[in-house]
C-alpha cells in the first residue's frame, strides 16, 4: 500500500469537504430557524377579546357625591344626585390616559384638558371624553358598558 503524501490536491479536497459541511451545516441551522418561526406562527394565540362589559359590584359601593377612578378601564364613575354616569379616560387625541384634576381632566402626554363633564378646554385634542353607559341590574349590581 502506498503512503499517503500531503499534496496541494488532497489539501483542495479537504477545503472543498469543509466548505461542503459547513454549507449544509449552514442549510440545516436556517432550516431549523424557518422551522421554529413556522411553528410560532401555527401556535399564535391572538388575545383575548377586549371586554365589553365589567361588573362593578352593588351600586350601594359607591355612595352618592362619589368619584371613584377605575384605573384598568381606564374610567371614572361619578354618582351624583342624577344617578350614576361613567367617563373615559382616554384621551381623545392619541389615546394616552388622563388624569383628574381640580379642574376636570389633564392629558400627561401632549397638554390637553377636558372641563369635569370631558368637554375638551385646551388641545390638541378637539373632541370630547367618551361617556360610557352605567346601568344597575335586577341584583343591584353596577354594570359599565366599556364600548
Ligand atoms: S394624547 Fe392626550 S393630548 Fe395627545
């Protein structure tokens, strides 16, 4: 058997088996990468609906004159001698939160201010904070339509 001797064509061959692996290798980690970004794509869960409807518990919580701030609607429930009314807290111009203030509503974000009734004082924002519906059930119990 004849010895083997390092030659400028096997050191070609070895490059060339390299370059050979290295690109299936290259090939086969994309593979897995498109693989895993398809199976992320198959299992996508959109979120759940926004909610509509919230249970604010018995009317009898909120006493009259109250102002109670709802922070996850975001809203601010209002009970006056009128009856029971619900407002926005989103800000009509881009929809940042507004926060209550002596004089009715500040937007942080871009200097708007709504009178206490949500009717807008001083933009950029031009329309008024949405009003939502409150009504009580046959239990007593508040129910604030979000949309
Ligand atoms: S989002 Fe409120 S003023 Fe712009």
């Amino acid at each position: 058997m004849p010895a083997m001797r390092w030659t400028g064509e096997m050191s070609q061959i070895t490059r060339r088996s390299f370059l050979k692996v290295s690109t299936q290798a290259l090939l086969a980690a994309s593979g897995m990468l498109g693989l895993g970004a398809l199976l992320r794509y198959l299992g996508y869960q959109a979120s759940p609906p926004p909610i509509t409807q919230l249970d604010l518990g018995p009317a009898s919580a909120y006493p009259p004159g109250s102002r109670t701030l709802l922070p996850d609607v975001p809203a601010l429930l209002v009970h006056t001698e009128v009856g029971f009314s619900a407002i926005s807290l989103v800000c009509t111009h881009l929809g940042c939160t507004v926060e209550p203030t002596p004089q009715g509503f500040a937007c942080p974000c871009h200097g708007s201010e709504f009178d206490p009734g949500g009717l807008p004082r001083r933009g950029p924002a031009e329309k008024p904070l949405p009003s939502l519906q409150v009504e009580q059930d046959a239990e007593g119990r508040l129910i604030l339509h979000v949309v």
